[in-house]
C-alpha cells in the first residue's frame, strides 16, 4: 500500500507581487479506480495549506489509478483573479508520487498606496555678496541737488522786473543808463580851457607873421 501526496504553489502574474497568507486552504477531491475487480473506489477530500509542505492520501493498493482535482472556490482570494490548475490523474505504484499545484494569482485591486502630501518650497533668502579681505570700496558719487553757490569775488544781478503799464500802454522798451562819472561836473572848464588855448595858438600865429 502506497499513498500519494500534494503540495501546493502560489506565484503572482508576470510584473506582479502577490500577498497570500501562507495559511490560507485549498481542498483537493480524489477519486479513484481499483486495481482489481472487487476492490471499493476509494475517494475523498485533501486541504492543503499555501506553505508547500505536502500533504498525504490514505495508503492505496498499487495499480490504483487517481483522477485529482482543486476545488476552484476554495482557492479564491480577495482581490486577485485565481488561476487553478487542471485535473490530473495518477496511478500508484511503489515509491510515493507528489502532485504539485500551483495556482497563479493577477490582482484585481491596485495595492494601496501611501500618499505623501507635497511639501512647500521654502523660499531662502538671496545671500548677500562677501566683500574679499583687504580690499577697499570706493564711495560711488551721488549727483547733489544743492544749488550752486557762486565763487567769491563774482556778483549775480537779478534782472529787474517789468513794471505793467496803466491803460493797456505798451511798457517802454527799457534803456541803458549811462554810468556818471567825476567828468561830467569837469566839463565846462574843461572846454573853457580849451577855447583859451586854441585863442593863443592863433595869436602867436598871428605876431610871428608880422615879425618876417
């Protein structure tokens, strides 16, 4: 008597991870057909664990032949789509035959992911500009503003302003006064003075004719 065992796989879809609780069950249903004429049929129900450690049948005469099959309700898991193998039947013999079945799982449900609130830009205040040791800056020169102020030694005049004339009258176009000086009082003797002298000169004229 020899029996047969099953160990259960489970793998994710191609670019995928899965999460399968390594306790998770699936059941396996076995029906087999005697060796002899006779002998009962025996049959049955395995659960096996996602861990991979195997799981036997009852002991079986050899030449019995097993048709094996997964329960795919039991393999089903929230938020994956489960791929369960085929039925698959086994005829005992003298060393222990191992069914191994793998179901492979694609996920229906995106993971969860955890969302990191984005984070505002500290604005970092401009640096001011370092000064070399051992140089000196030079003042820039502002232009000023003061009015100027004349050299002494120079007078301003200020231009005098222009009366307005009563009536409407055009003003008069203003004249040049004539600067008054000490000649102006001398100027009577100064032609007297002069009319004696031109009187002389004549005179002396005069005799030296008479004298040749």
């Amino acid at each position: 008597m020899v029996p047969f065992e099953i160990v259960k796989k489970v793998e994710p879809a191609t670019g995928e991870s899965i999460n399968i609780p390594e306790d998770k069950t699936f059941d396996f249903t076995y029906t087999c057909e005697p060796a002899y004429e006779g002998a009962t049929h025996p049959s049955g129900t395995l659960t096996v664990r996602a861990d991979g450690k195997a799981v036997s049948s009852p002991q079986l005469p050899v030449g019995t032949s097993c048709t094996i099959a997964e329960d795919a309700a039991s393999a089903k898991e929230h938020g994956y789509e489960a791929i369960t193998p085929q039925p698959v039947s086994v005829t005992i013999g003298k060393k222990v035959i191992t069914v191994e079945a793998t179901n492979t799982y694609k996920r229906l449900i995106p993971p969860p992911t955890t969302s990191v609130p984005p984070t505002t830009p500290r604005e970092t205040p401009p640096e001011t500009p370092r000064r070399p040791r051992g140089t000196v800056t030079k003042p820039v020169p502002v232009p000023s503003t003061t009015p100027v102020t004349p050299a002494v030694g120079t007078t301003v005049v200020m231009p005098p302003g222009k009366p307005q004339q009563p009536g409407g009258q055009a003003p008069e176009k203003p004249h040049r006064a004539l600067a008054k000086t000490g000649l102006s009082k001398q100027w009577p003797v100064i032609v007297m003075g002069a009319g004696l002298l031109i009187v002389a000169g004549v005179g002396c004229v005069v005799v030296a004719r008479r004298k040749r």
